[in-house]
C-alpha cells in the first residue's frame, strides 16, 4: 500500500498544484486590471506599476487561502477520473485497494491539505495583507475607513472611554485620534484630540499635538470648562495594536488569536462582537473543507468514462467548488444578520457538503 500512496499523493499533489497556479494567475491578471485605477499617472511620484505588482503580489496568498477548497475538490476529481478512464483504479482495486483503504488514503492526504490552509490562512496570510496596506499606504498615504474613522470603546475601573482613530500610517502611527472620556454615570469628563499618536511599550498610547478639554460635573456649582494644548499626552489603555487594525481593516485579514483577543474586547466592553464571531469560527471551520471535498472526489474513481469525458466531471467539480465558495459567503453574511450561533453559521457549509459526500460515497461506492 506504500506504493498505492505514493501514487496518490505524487498525482494529486501535482494536480492540486497546477490548478492552483492556474487560478492565483488568473486573479493576478483580474487584481492587476483593477489596480490600474489607483495607478498614478506616468511622470508623477507616488504609486506606479512596480509598487502595484508588488502589492498584487502580496494579496495572492489570501487568494491561495480562499481557493484551496476548490483547488483540492478540482485536482482531485482529475486525478480520480483520469485513473478511471485509464483502468488504473480498476487494477487497484483488483490488487486489494477497497473503498474504506481509498478512503482513508485521501483523508491522510486531505490533512496535509488542512494543515497548510490553516498556515496560509493564519499565519502567511494576515502578515501579507498587513505588508501591503502599508506599503500602499507608503506610496498612496494612509489607510482610512470611510468619513468619520474607527470607532472603539474601552470599559475601565473608573471610566468608560469612546475611542475614534481617523487613519493609519504606513509605519502604524494613528492619525487625527480623539479619545471621549465618560464616568459611570455616563456624563463627559474630558476629550482628548491629538494630531498623532503611537502604541507605547506599557499598555499606552503617546499622543502628540494634543488639545485637551475638562469638564467637571454640572451638578456642580463650580462647574468649568479647562482647556489644555500640550506637545504630548499619554493615555493608559488595554486597546492594542491588532485591535485598532481589525477596526481599521477587514476581520479577514486577521489570524485566529487576534480575532479571539479582539472578540474579548468588544464582548467586555458591551460591544456587538457578531461578524468577528463568525469571521472567527470561519478561520476554524474553514480548512477542514478540504477534508470534505477529497471526500467528494473519491466517488468519480468508480465512474467509467468514454475517451474524452473527464471534461465534463471536471467542469462539475469547479461547479461545486464555487457553490461551495458561494454558500459560505451568503449563510455567513445570513447568520450575522439574523443573528444566528457563530460556530452553527461558519460550521453549516461544510456540514451540508459533508453529508452530500458521504451519501455519494455511500451510493456509489458501496452500493454500486
């Protein structure tokens, strides 16, 4: 059986892998069509082709991440029906190989899948999208979410605080922060604006250019308002570097830890920590699909195909893969809204492709 292995993993590997390359390609071509519109003009300073091609770059493995459940599903499907239309799954089994055997050959396979998806998509992933925003922003200015910034809230001991951080540098330094200051009543003790700010090495912001503005209680009757215009300021906080980004950026482009530290925060500070709570669940669920779709494939070793009918199969299988992609995408976007249990909506794909894999396998494989 070394040898039966050793043919699987080398075919499927091989094809996996080509399909992939052919794939990040195309949307190489189709990000690089889009980057154009952000392409300054030839003669100025500032972000060109060579910038934008490094930036498209450093987006492919988010793209490798996204696609590794239809790539699997495809090089797999491939490589089982071109060994049925060539009879060598028919000498295979012939020689010993059952279904159950074939089966857990493919799982075996399927984990390696699973493991470098969770790498890519935890790890290679977060840290290629974090270098390309900061390299446009290098070249474009700063990264900015809409008119009014990023919103974020702290809940301290004695205060509660409203944090809004208008952009981000290339080198991460915040830009035009205002930090609102409440008691526990709810009452507006003091805001803080600073042109600039940056994470300190002790649980700290440093603003800089800070106007900074007092209020004492209208109950009162020596009720004031003090303002103070300083070179710097600094704020004792919890609020982190990663936070402020997956305000700033998109959940996606965060890795399972910081996602989960985030959803602490929010959860703690009374804050709606829905779309991370998926977008968390995703990052578990999510590799595992390529256990499901090895599983899927294995059934099209049993068809007997006619001398060029493996296109047809083939084409089904990128069908089902972008069915797949799709149904991920809507119920995710469905369970946040309706408000449905994070794990039930991020796990609820698979769940359905893994019944429908294992009642093919079943009927015709065993059956059949």
């Amino acid at each position: 059986m070394k040898t039966v292995r050793r043919l699987l993993f080398r075919e499927v590997l091989i094809a996996v892998g080509l399909v992939t390359l052919g794939f990040v390609a195309l949307f190489f071509f189709f990000d690089f069509v889009e980057e154009l519109q952000s392409v300054n003009h030839i003669g100025s300073i500032g972000y060109r082709i060579p910038q934008a091609l490094i930036y498209i770059g450093l987006m492919m493995p988010s793209h490798v991440y996204e696609l590794m459940p239809i790539t699997v599903l495809i090089g797999t499907i491939f490589v089982m029906a071109r060994l049925a239309q060539s009879s060598e799954f028919t000498i295979l089994r012939t020689s010993g190989l059952g279904p159950w055997r074939a089966l857990r050959i493919l799982l075996s396979l399927g984990l390696l899948f699973v493991l470098f998806t969770f790498a890519v998509g935890d790890y290679l992933a977060p840290l290629a999208d974090k270098t390309a925003q900061l390299l446009k922003a290098q070249f474009q200015g700063q990264v900015t979410v809409g008119k009014t910034g990023a919103w974020l809230k702290e809940k301290q001991p004695y205060a509660n605080y409203a944090v809004n951080v208008g952009a981000l540098a290339s080198d991460g330094t915040m830009k035009e922060v205002r930090i609102f200051e409440f008691d526990n009543q709810g009452h507006l003790v003091s805001m803080t604006q600073g042109q600039t700010a940056q994470f300190g090495e002790h649980d700290d912001w440093l603003l800089h250019t800070v106007d900074r503005t007092e209020f004492t209680s209208a109950d009162t009757k020596a009720a004031r308002v003090e303002r103070i215009i300083s070179d710097s300021f600094r704020w004792p906080t919890g609020v982190t570097a990663e936070m402020v980004a997956a305000a700033v950026l998109k959940p996606e482009r965060m890795g399972t830890i910081d996602l989960f530290q985030y959803m602490q925060h929010l959860s703690s500070n009374n804050q709606s920590a829905q779309k991370y709570e998926v977008q968390f669940w995703k990052k578990v669920f999510y590799p595992l699909s390529c256990l499901v779709m090895v599983v899927l494939a294995l059934p099209f070793a049993y068809f007997h195909f006619r001398a060029g009918g493996i296109a047809s199969y083939v084409f089904g299988g990128v069908m089902a893969g972008i069915s797949f992609v799709l149904l991920n995408n809507v119920l995710s976007d469905l369970g946040t809204l309706q408000g449905w249990q994070p794990w039930f909506t991020a796990a609820l794909p698979g769940l359905i492709y893994s019944i429908l894999s294992l009642t093919a396998f079943s009927w015709l494989v065993l059956k059949r």
